[in-house]
C-alpha cells in the first residue's frame, strides 16, 4: 500500500453556533486523487481553507508525511491550490502568471536564476497547451484557458499535494471534460497528490 500523505483527524469546526465540520476524518495516499462531492454550503471549502492553513479548525488534525501541521502557516505545507475563480493577475500575461511566484523568492533574484525561472515557466505553459497564448493577458483568454495558466502557476511550484476548489464551475459541459482528463494525465505525468472539491456529480 501507498504511504499516506494526508491523515484528517476528528477535525471538527464552527462559526459561532454554526457546524461546518463535523467528527471529520480520512486519509490520502500518496499520488492518489481524492474527490470530495457535496452540496453547497455543506462545508468543502471550509475543509479546503483548513487544509491549505488559511483557516484554524475548532478542534482536530491535520498530518502530513506523519508531521503535524495544523497550525502551520500556508507557506510551510507544501500545498497549491487552484481556486474557483483562478485568482490570475490580470495585469500579467499568461507568461507573467506563471513565473510570478517563482521569480520573487529570495533565491531566483541573480540574472542567471531569473532566466532559469523563465525556461521553467516557458516549459510548463507548453505542457499545458498554452505556448501561443504566452503574451497574453487573461482577459483574452476562454475560461479554460485561464484555469490552464492557474494548473500551470500552481505545478510550477512543485507542490506535495494540488487543491482543487470546484474548478470548472464555470467552464461549459465540453471543456470541461476536456480539462479533468487533463488534469488527470498530469496527475499521473507529475505523481502528485490530488484534492479535488466538486458539486458537480460527474
């Protein structure tokens, strides 16, 4: 059997008298992809913001590779997350989007790392499909070509595990199809672990 890389402890939160989570618990295998499925309003983002550490739970666990990192700052737990929205800068091409969190850390500010970043970036947009819309602002782009550039930032940072808060909501019945085999392939391409929360049942 996998290792497990995620452990969810009797994870338990409220909003004043208000339950969102509940006696929650499961584990996550290493380099598998999990679905959460469930009605609005039922708690998965919730579940999702504790996971990534942008909220504290009430009460309970969270392990990672048998680390306790429940109270450990989003920077520290190896995490990306893919929002709803795609949270792209606007201001930025396709290009700009990708290599953005990678060119301002500490160690990528000498010329020659810079032009590594941007080799990275260019690599990863071609994995995606994205290459000629590179110059490109988001605002030119469908709504699956934008959660391609949020796939791409988010891989570029080579993360343990991918969160996925309801990605295509708003994507049509064709690109969505097309993007989770996407997804998918790159799951198996990368062997990262995959979180996906979805309303959607199929």
């Amino acid at each position: 059997m996998s290792n497990i890389k995620l452990e969810i402890e009797n994870l338990y939160m409220s909003y004043g008298e208000k339950c969102a989570l509940e006696n929650t618990n499961f584990q996550v295998y290493d380099g598998e992809f999990l679905s959460i499925l469930g009605p609005s309003g039922c708690g998965k983002t919730t579940l999702l913001r504790i996971l990534i550490g942008l909220l504290a739970p009430t009460s309970g666990s969270i392990r990672k590779d048998g680390t306790d990192i429940t109270h450990a700052p989003p920077s520290r737990r190896g995490m990306g997350i893919v929002f709803q929205n795609y949270a792209l800068f606007e201001n930025m091409t396709v290009l700009g989007n990708v290599e953005y969190a990678l060119k301002i850390r500490k160690e990528n500010r000498s010329r020659a790392a810079r032009q590594e970043v941007r080799k990275q970036a260019l690599a990863m947009i071609d994995r995606l499909g994205l290459t000629e819309h590179r110059n490109k602002k988001p605002a030119q782009l469908s709504g699956g070509q934008q959660q391609r550039v949020a796939i791409a930032r988010t891989l570029i940072m080579k993360p343990d595990i991918i969160l996925f808060d309801e990605p295509m909501s708003a994507l049509d019945v064709a690109t969505r199809l097309s993007l989770r085999q996407q997804i998918k392939r790159l799951q198996a391409e990368f062997g990262i672990t995959m979180i996906y929360i979805t309303h959607d049942q199929e």
